[in-house]
C-alpha cells in the first residue's frame, strides 16, 4: 500500500507562465531575455540589471 500527504493531494503542477504572474503579483519579475513579447532595448536592459545583480552572462544575447 502507497501511502501519499494529503497536504499534497489537491496540488497541482502549475506552468511558467502562471509562476511568473504569481511572482509579479508579489514584486518578483522573472523574465527570459530571449521573451519575443519583449523589444530589443528592453532584453538588452533586462540583460544589463541581470548581469549587474547575478554577474556573466547567461544564456542567448539579443
């Protein structure tokens, strides 16, 4: 017999974009700098507060 939490028996897997609003929502932004919804200048912003906060530079460059 598998036993399984009950704490755990209504979650559900939430997806990206869902975390992503619920992070706004709260004061996080979470955001790709390959997002096409985004314009050139604003990756590239994106990408220079990442790299100011997080150091080198991760993943594609706009």
């Amino acid at each position: 017999m598998t036993m399984i939490s009950k704490i755990y028996g209504h979650a559900r897997q939430r997806d990206g974009e869902e975390l992503k609003r619920d992070g706004w929502k709260a004061g996080i932004l979470a955001v790709s700098v390959s997002d096409h919804r985004l314009s050139r200048s604003e990756r590239e912003a994106i990408r220079e507060i990442g790299e100011r906060l997080y150091g080198g530079a991760h993943g594609p460059r706009p």
